[in-house]
C-alpha cells in the first residue's frame, strides 16, 4: 500500500474532530516526504536533536509537535519553530519554554502531561502537582506559552478496561481542569490520547488528538 496509502487510509477513518500527530521518530526525512505528498502536514517526534535536523531539512510548513520528554537545556533548540510541546511535567519546564519562546517573539503552545499510568516510568504530573502549577504566580505571569489542553500515555497492557478506565481518568482530569482554571478561554481544548494499539480507545472516551506512529509507518527498531 506504501506510505502515502496507508497515510490517507488512516485519516480517511478518524472522525473529523480528531487530529493527527503521524508520529515519524526513527524514521528517515525520505519517509516524511512521502508522506507529504498526502497533504499532510502534522509530525511529531520524541527526541530533540532528530527533530532539529528532520525541520532543518524539510519544508517550512510541516506543523512539528514534540511528543516526548523534554530536558530543560534543549528547549532553546526548538523553540523557534515547534508547533505544540505535548509533554511539559513540570513548572520548571514551562519557564523555560516561556522564555525561550520569548527570545524568539513567540507563543508557544503546549500540553500538560498527566500521569495516568501504572508503571512509574512514564512521566507525568499528579492532579495536584497540575493545581499547585496552575495556581502559582510564576504561571500567571507567564506571556510567551499557552496551554492548549493535557496529554497522556495508558499502561502498556493488553487490559482493555484498564487502558479505557485510564483514558477516562485523563477525561475528567480536563474538564476539571477547564471548569476551574480555563473557563475563559477557548484555547484549552485538546486530550492527546491514544497510541497505534489505543487510539480507537482513546477516540471513544473523548480524545481530540491521537499519536499514532507504528500504525501508519510500519515498526521501528525499539528505542
Ligand atoms: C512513539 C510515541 C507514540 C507513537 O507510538 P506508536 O505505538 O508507534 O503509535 C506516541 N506518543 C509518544 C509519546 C511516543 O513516544
């Protein structure tokens, strides 16, 4: 079927209120190219240096997410172009971006990441470290970051119900979330959720954003 098939496939199912994140990291900047020729325009990538050099290389349009866990030093490195950083865990985190995305005249978009997970590798903030955050005045203060919504990743099981129950968890976390911190902005509205083995999970308990990466461009060597 090839890249662009299985691109355009894959988009063709989603419901029309849920957005792709075609999820490209391992895979070469020839893969993204085909994949171009879709159309389609929205990657994300879990790691900074590959992200730098894939945007170095390809055209100016592409819309890059960062997807994975971002160390502090290396936010100057794509804060002049990311598009939406779905992993910020921590208040640290978000002052640097706000000010790396001043230096560059920008706002930039990002997602809380909550941890919902049973496994204690996976990153991620409590629904008390997302309050403390919100409610502080270092956050208030900030000018050059929007939070646009949270992200998180589900147990890596083959337990159903409890991937849907985690998902759920993710769910309610956001409208709490928006009814006491973002009722006065249209801007918080997006749940990344779900994965090549999770999406349809996801779509059903109320994801708006999936990262799908495997699903459309085949395995990757694990890492
Ligand atoms: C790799 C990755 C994905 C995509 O995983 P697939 O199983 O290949 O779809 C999604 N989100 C994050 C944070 C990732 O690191």
């Amino acid at each position: 079927m090839g890249i662009q098939g299985n691109l355009t496939r894959f988009i063709d199912e989603l419901p029309p209120w849920v957005k792709l994140v075609a999820v490209t990291k391992t895979k070469s900047a020839d893969v993204i190219k085909e994949a171009l020729k879709t159309g389609y325009r929205i990657f994300g990538e879990n790691k900074v240096q590959e992200l730098v050099n894939k945007q170095s290389e390809l055209p100016d349009d592409i819309e890059w997410h960062y997807i994975g866990h971002l160390q502090r030093n290396k936010v100057k490195l794509i804060a002049p172009f990311v598009s939406l950083i779905h992993g910020v865990d921590s208040l640290k985190l978000l002052v640097e971006i706000n000010k790396q995305a001043k230096n560059n005249n920008r706002v930039v978009e990002c997602l809380l990441q909550f941890h919902i997970a049973t496994e204690s590798t996976k990153f991620g903030l409590s629904c008390d470290d997302a309050k403390e955050l919100l409610e502080s005045d270092l956050y208030n203060s900030m000018q050059n970051i929007q939070i646009n919504g949270i992200m998180g990743m589900a147990t890596f099981t083959e337990d159903t119900k409890q991937v849907r129950s985690e998902f759920k968890l993710l769910k309610m976390y956001f409208e709490d979330l928006k009814k006491k911190y973002f009722s006065e902005t249209d801007s918080f509205k997006e749940i990344s959720m779900g994965m090549s083995d999770d999406y349809m999970i996801a779509i059903e308990e109320g994801s708006t954003m999936i990262r799908v990466g495997t699903r459309i461009f085949g395995k990757r060597e694990i890492y």
